[in-house]
C-alpha cells in the first residue's frame, strides 16, 4: 500500500489531470496528504474563439481548489499545444527542477500508451527526471487502446462527485465529448468492479518504490 508524504500531478494540459486521476487527487487531499499540481500548457490557443487567454489558466485553479489542492500548489507553464516533442529538452528540464523543488515521493503522469503527442513526451520525460521516485501513469480511453492497469485506487461516492464537481469548473470545455459526468462514473464503476470497490481509478504501474 501506497503512503505518499508528497504528490505531484504533471498535466500536459489544463484539465488532463483532474481527468486522469481527479477523483484520486480528492481523497489524497482529504486525508491531509500534500499534493501539487503542475500543468505545462494553458492551452490558449485551443479556446473557443472571444475567450480570453487565460480562461483556462482560472479554471484550473478553481477545479484543483474544488478537489483541495491549495492555490500555492498548483503551477502553470505555457508549452504550446502539440509541440511537445520539438520543446522535449526544455520539458524535462522543468521536471528536473520540479523534482529538486518538491521532491515527491509520488508523481502522476499520462500512461506510456497514450496516443496524444504532447501526453506521450510528459509520460517519457518523467520516467528520466523522476527516475528514482513512484511513477504512475493515468488513462484517457479516448487515447489509448491497449491501457494496462495494474494499480487501483478505490473511491467513495463522495470523491468521485468531487472530481466530478470539478471537471464542471472548466466551463470553456463542456463542450468536449469526453466531459461526460456519465462516462466518468461508469469507467470508475467499471475500475471499482475490478478491485471490489464501488468506485475506482485505475493506473499503469511505471514505477513503484517502497
């Protein structure tokens, strides 16, 4: 059993890690666990035409309060939507100081399987810069076809409905299909049926040191 003192979520984009593991992040929160949230783009160029740049940049920080991260912990850098890979190098030096700053001794990223470019070059990155520390990688079924999980974190109803809360602060993105409260609540029944839970998110094992 996991039982992390310090938790850092990468998110390529705003948004990616309450997708992947909100639900999780929420009960880290309620059990006094300290969890830091770090997006690496803001994904302004991917907003509906006449919202204001930072639109996602305060969404974020209204859904990471909503799930309990403090305002403090959660941090933002401006990679342009898929470009990635051509910033790989700049990228992993951000993890690299992430990792002297925080020293966590848990890091959440996007599985290896995922298809995205800009999730992929986060999920490879973080193997090299937090190569001493427990990687576990979270799902987007919209992305991966070959998803293998191997950890599971059971939920309550209560903080599953806080990651669901959550995902509503992103109103510039309900437009999204995969903003679905039903879709989320049925992979997560689906993920509880498979640890005898009622709910659960599931993740790919990358690493895990005791």
């Amino acid at each position: 059993m996991l039982n992390p003192k310090i938790i850092l979520i990468l998110a390529p984009h705003t948004d990616d890690g309450e997708l992947g593991c909100g639900g999780s992040i929420a009960k880290f929160c309620t059990s006094g666990v300290k969890v830091y949230y770090t997006a690496f783009s803001s994904c302004s160029t991917s907003l509906p035409e006449g919202l204001p740049a930072d639109t996602l940049i305060k969404e974020c920080k209204k859904s990471t309060a909503v799930l309990g991260i403090p305002p403090a912990n959660t941090s933002f850098f401006d990679f342009t939507v898929r470009t990635f890979p051509a910033r790989r190098q700049d990228i992993l030096d951000e993890m690299i100081l992430l990792n002297k700053t925080i020293q966590p001794d848990l890091v959440f990223a996007p599985a290896s399987s995922d298809i995205h470019q800009d999730h992929g070059v986060i999920s490879s990155e973080a193997r090299r810069a937090f190569k001493n520390t427990s990687l576990l990688g979270y799902e987007f079924p919209w992305n991966q076809t070959n998803f293998n999980p191997g950890f599971f974190i059971r939920l309550t109803p209560a903080e599953l409905h806080i990651k669901n809360e959550a995902l509503k602060a992103y109103q510039s993105q309900q437009h999204r299909k995969y903003m679905n409260e039903d879709l989320f609540r049925s992979l997560a029944r689906v993920r509880g049926i498979q640890c005898d839970s009622e709910f659960a998110e599931a993740f790919e094992v990358i690493k895990l040191i005791s």
